[in-house]
C-alpha cells in the first residue's frame, strides 16, 4: 500500500509512541486478511466503551458497501470519539468519493447525539479498490449514505449503557438544512429528552423545541406523528391536535422512540438521533 490511514481515541494532549505503532505494523502484516472473520476481530480489536461492535453491510447489484466503527461516548453533532472504516469494491473516482463520504458523514455521523459532548478524535476512512467495476455515482452514494446511517444509528443506540434511542426524522422543509436544524434542536432539547426519558407523551414539546430552531414553517400547517420503530401514530394533522395519549404512551415504552415532523413547507428531509443514560458507564 502506497498510504496508511491513521485514526486514534484516547487521551486528548498526548504523543502517540509511533516507533511502538510502526514495530506492531510490521508483525500484523503477514496476518492481514480479507473474510468475515477477519472484520469481526477488527470491529472487536477497536472497541474501548462500547458494549458491542458494530458492522454494516450495503448490497447492490453490482458492487458492495460495508464498514466498521466504534463509539459510544463523547458524541455530538460533527462527529465525535469515533471512528469509522468504510470499504467498497466499487470503482469511482477519488473526487466523487470524496464528495459521497462528505455528504453521507453529514446526513448520519453528523446527526447523532449521546452526551452532547465531541472531540478532536474522530475520523471516517472509506476505501475503494475497484474490483468491481465502475458504478453510477448517484447510485453508490446512496449506497454509502445507507451504510453509514446503519453505522451512525449502531452508537447512538449503543450509547455507553443506553435505554433510549430517539429519533426524530423532519420531513416537508424548504431546504435540507432547516430539516437538520429542527432535527437537531429537538433532539438536544432538555425538555424533548425528559419526555422520552420518562415516557411522557408531551408531544407539545418537540413542536416548540422546532419553533426556535430559527426555521420558516406555518405551525397550522405542520404534522406529527411518534413511532415505537414498528407503529405509527399521529399526534397532529395539518395543525391539528388528533393525538392518542394512551397509544403514544405505549410507544414510549419502547427502547427506540421515533418522532415524524412535517414542516409541509417543501420536500426535504433530515434525520438526528440521541441516547439516553450514558453516564451509567462512566459513574
């Protein structure tokens, strides 16, 4: 290999020991392999806090998308104390790669809250080494941004000790970044996480955690929706209060709680996560 990727966690402020690195490069090389196994030691080997290792797998047609990572501490919005290894065996150019992981790490690593906290250890690696053939762009981006969101909801949920995964996708907004803005003030709103935390069906508050979020919407016009991952139910339709309080309680029971805002004010969309009861791990 003509280029060796670098990624670390740990201790912020320290010297890595690189002649250590380099004398343990040399003596893992000739083991290096290419099988299921060998990913399931790599997704193991780079776990510190996290309860399990996590692995995605992306199949087309044509070509395939997997990749490993860890994290469960330290995660907020643009990334974190993770790191993600991403592999293809598509063949695509290094600029359109590049611009794929880039919009694929916004629309997932970078929409996931566990502690509110992030570092200055993080990082994304995607490798490609063409071994099937060239792909439509469109089409493998779409593929990566799939595995990556797998990726990015496999350490919200992990979250170091956590019970509660929240999702919150908005839909209808004008632009993908006022999605991404209500999704994220509503995922870090205090209230909306006690809510969900305590089971309350308070749905008010996730409408009004998405009404300072600096964003243009009618709120006579919006819809909402909670979820327990498999059921559906509407809280509000068009502006109006059609809720269930004994249904949406029930869906608060679960370990993943969804909400589905729509602004009804365009086509674009956004997904944030979060977990809940990290600190558990670290008491």
């Amino acid at each position: 290999a003509n280029h060796v990727g670098g990624a670390s966690t740990g201790v912020i402020g320290r010297y890595l020991d690189l002649p250590l690195i380099h004398r343990q490069c040399k003596q893992i090389a000739p083991d290096l392999a290419s099988s299921a196994e060998a990913e399931t030691l790599a997704a193991n080997a780079i776990m510190t806090t996290d309860l399990y290792p996590k692995h995605a797998l992306v199949e087309k047609e044509t070509f395939t998308v997997a990749g490993i990572t860890k994290g469960s501490g330290m995660i907020a919005p643009n990334m974190g104390t993770m790191l993600a290894f991403i592999y293809t065996d598509a063949e695509i150019g290094a600029k359109p790669l590049q611009e794929a992981l880039k919009l694929a790490t916004k629309r997932s690593f970078n929409r996931v809250v566990v502690d509110g906290d992030t570092s200055t250890n993080d990082i994304a690696l995607c490798t490609a080494t063409g071994e099937s053939g060239k792909v439509k762009e469109k089409e493998f981006s779409e593929a990566l941004e799939e595995c990556c969101r797998s990726l990015a909801k496999q350490i919200a949920a992990d979250g170091e000790g956590a019970t509660k995964l929240l999702e919150v996708r908005v839909t209808g907004a004008a632009k993908e970044d006022d999605a991404a803005k209500v999704a994220r003030t509503v995922i870090e709103s205090p209230l909306v996480k006690t809510a969900v935390y305590g089971e309350d069906p308070n749905w008010g508050r996730v409408v009004a955690a998405a009404g300072r979020a600096r964003v243009k919407f009618d709120p006579n016009a919006v819809s909402l929706w909670i979820s327990d991952g498999k059921n559906r139910y509407p809280l509000v339709k068009s502006g109006e209060i059609i809720a269930d309080l004994k249904k949406a309680k029930q869906a608060m029971h679960s370990k993943t709680v969804v909400f589905i805002l729509d602004l009804a004010a365009g086509k674009e969309e956004a997904t944030a996560s979060v977990s809940y009861t990290h600190l558990r791990a670290n008491e």
